[in-house]
C-alpha cells in the first residue's frame, strides 16, 4: 500500500509542479482536486514535504535557476507554517499562487 501511495504521490507531484512551471492556472484546483488527499494524516504530510522538497531540488540540480531556487526556498518557508495551526490546503494554495507569480516573473514572493 505504501508502494501505491509513494508511486501515485510522486506522480501527482510532478503533475502539479508541471502545470505550475508551464503556467497553467489549473494547478489551483489541482491542490484540491489532487494532492489533499495525500495529506490526510501527520505521517503523509512529511512524507508529502520530502517528496516535494526532493523533486524540487533535483530539478533545481538538473537546470539551476534562480526562480526554481526561490521557489523551492519559498516551500520551505510555507511548509514552516505547518508547525502552527494552518490548514494544508490553505498552505498548498498559497504556494501554488506564489509559484505562479514567480514563474511569471510578477512577483519575486510576498512576505507573508
């Protein structure tokens, strides 16, 4: 079962960051529609932090950049805020927008 759960997890994150890298507005609704349910309990939501953050930076290894440097410095400091009581989509969302906006080249990030 973790097989499947790692497998489809894996998957689902490369989706996602491929809408949001290639500036698709869907990758919004691709953090409800898609990723919430891999962040149901404590465990599934570190294991989605490493999976993140793993392909995060090796695609920063494979095509270093600054904007996917940022991006993946921007995770981390969202991530933080999952110590306190924010909600998962709240935290998946926020990134998402903040994301976009970097892949725009709209916006560096907020400081919030």
């Amino acid at each position: 079962m973790l097989d499947g759960f790692a497998i489809n997890l894996k998957r689902s994150i490369t989706e996602w960051l491929d809408e949001i890298f290639n500036r698709q507005e869907k990758s919004f609704a691709f953090v409800q529609s898609d990723l919430l349910n891999f962040v149901d309990t404590n465990e599934h939501q570190n294991i989605f932090n490493l999976a993140l953050s793993s392909e995060l930076s090796m695609r920063l290894e494979k095509a270093p950049n600054s904007v996917l440097a940022d991006i993946l410095d921007r995770w981390l400091v969202i991530y933080q805020r999952s110590r306190f009581t924010v909600s998962w989509q709240t935290m998946l969302e926020s990134f998402t927008l903040e994301a976009l906006r970097m892949v725009n080249g709209t916006e560096k990030f907020s400081n919030k």
